[in-house]
C-alpha cells in the first residue's frame, strides 16, 4: 500500500512574530497610562464591554467586537505596531470561569 503525503507547507502563510524591545509589564503601563490619561474619557459611556487595541507607541487604537478585527485595523496603521488589548469597563478581557467583575467596584 502507498502512502500519500501532502505537503502543505506552501499553502500556509508563515509570518514572523514581531519583537519588541518592551517587556510585558511596560506594554501593560505603557497601554494603560494611555487608556486611563487619553482613551477612556472619550469612550468608555458608549462602548463598554466591547474591546480596545491600542499601539503602545502612537496611541493609535480602534475597538470592536471582535479582537482580531479591530488589531489588523492598527495593524494596517502601522505594521510593527506594539499592542495591548483590554475590554472597556472591566478587568481583564476575557474570563476563564465565574463572574465579570466591573471595574472600580
């Protein structure tokens, strides 16, 4: 019996991980700094719930529903772009169990 094999390596997009000269905990203040003193204020009344993406960088953000659309948004802004994505109005961007908590309660 002959045994196929496919070679599927051309049919896949490989694109390389960007790198960054941050680590985790300053994207996380940097990104954080920007919502809180520039983004939140114009906003958090209209979109809570929804996710933000922001480039570390620019400042440059766009929010959806949907992650990774509003990422390839900033991406398309800026290539190498450096992000951090929360979800307005709560602590963390997604939940593994229990309940949402609501930020500031």
């Amino acid at each position: 019996m002959e045994s196929s094999h496919v070679d599927c390596s051309e049919q896949v997009e490989r694109r390389a991980m960007a790198t960054t000269r941050y680590t985790d905990e300053e994207i996380a203040r940097r990104a954080e700094a920007l919502y809180e003193r520039e983004i939140r204020p114009k906003v958090e009344g209209e979109n809570k719930g929804k996710i933000l993406v922001i480039d570390i960088e620019t400042g440059a953000y766009e929010i959806d529903d949907d992650l990774l659309q509003a990422a390839h948004r900033v991406r398309a802004k800026n290539p190498g772009a450096v992000l951090y994505s929360l979800r307005i109005g709560f602590p963390a961007l997604a939940k593994m169990g229990g309940s949402w908590g609501v930020a500031g309660r």
